[in-house]
C-alpha cells in the first residue's frame, strides 16, 4: 500500500488512485487538471486552501489502506 505524507504531490497522488481527487475537491481544490495544481503539494494545496493538512493526509491514507485490505 501506498502511504501519502505533506510532501506529496498532488499529481503525484492523483496518478496513484485518481479516486483520491474527491478528498482535494472537498477542500476546495476543483481545478485538478490545471498545471499548479498538479505540481504543488498537499502541504501548499491545504495552506491555499486554509485546510488542515494533517486531517487530509490522514483521510487520504485511511482510504488508500481500505481500499487495499478489499
């Protein structure tokens, strides 16, 4: 299983589950196709977005290990 931290890059996230981009979506984020956003981190994309990125790191990851142990 794939585990994400702050560092990660959003395109680089997307390219390992696209369903992930629903949780950036709740955030606010819902450009996902434009250039920035697929190159910044989930640290930059919360700080823009005033999310906390601890809380979505944890989402995201929770989710990536349930759909691993399916």
């Amino acid at each position: 299983m794939t585990t994400v931290n702050k560092d990660t890059v959003v395109g680089d996230l997307l390219d390992i589950d696209p369903e992930t981009g629903k949780f950036l979506q709740e955030i606010g984020m819902h450009c996902l196709s434009c250039p920035m956003s697929r190159s910044e981190t989930l640290e930059e994309a919360c700080m823009v977005h005033g999310e906390d990125v601890g809380e979505l790191v944890n989402k995201i990851n929770k989710f990536l290990s349930e759909k691993a142990g399916s």
